[in-house]
C-alpha cells in the first residue's frame, strides 16, 4: 500500500494521481481510437460546397450561408461548368451578385478578366 492505515490521506497527492491517471487514460484511449481508426475504411470528407437553388443557399464546409435567387444561380452555374464560365450568361450584373454574396462564399469564387469566373480549384 502506498500509505499506511493511521496516515492521513493527502488530498494534494491524490489529486495529482487522479490526474496523472486521467492523462495516461486519455493518452491510451487516443492512441487505440488511432488504430481503430487506421483500419476502418476511411470515410469520404463532407462536400466543401454544396448549392440549392430552393432555397437559395450555399452550404460550404457544412456552414449554410442564405443567398438572393441570382447567387445561388451563379454558384450552382459556376460548379457545374467546372471551369471559367462567363457570369453575365448566368445573371444580370454578375460582379454585383458576387459583392452581395456572404464573404465566406464570395472567397471560393475567382474571376479574371476575359475568362470570366469560376469556382478555385480545391488547391489553391
């Protein structure tokens, strides 16, 4: 036995021993939740951006951010061309659409004069 019985228990020592118990179980059960983890098949990261249309909103890394009817237009337009699409084609005023958008959406959006815009590619 750590102590005798006629001593009086520490409460200081037994405090750091319940925590040092803590750590050591909270370490153990991280590293075993690794393993576990390493030999299930890996599940598919949630969709960084989702469009409805109805209703209008842009779902980006599982945040909703409600849009206008002409955003929402122009950002399912812009995933489904994958590539630059002319904005004007979609809606009317397109740079206008864009500057009402939530700055969280309006950051996935790149435009360059003569391409016109599109969604930035995962690596940037």
């Amino acid at each position: 036995m750590p102590w005798e019985a006629d001593e009086a228990l520490d409460v200081g020592k037994v405090d750091r021993l319940l925590m040092l118990l803590h750590q050591e179980y909270t370490r153990v059960g991280f590293l075993r939740g690794k393993a576990d983890k390493a030999t299930e098949s890996p599940s598919p990261p949630p969709a960084p951006l989702v469009v409805s249309v109805s209703p209008p909103r842009v779902t980006v890394e599982g945040i909703v951010y409600p849009v206008d009817d002409s955003a929402a237009q122009l950002v399912q337009a812009l995933v489904e061309a994958g590539d630059w699409q002319s904005g004007s084609s979609v809606v009317n005023q397109p740079s206008r659409v864009v500057a009402g958008m939530p700055a969280e959406v309006r950051r996935l959006i790149e435009t360059a004069p003569g391409k016109g815009m599109r969604i930035k590619p995962a690596a940037e």
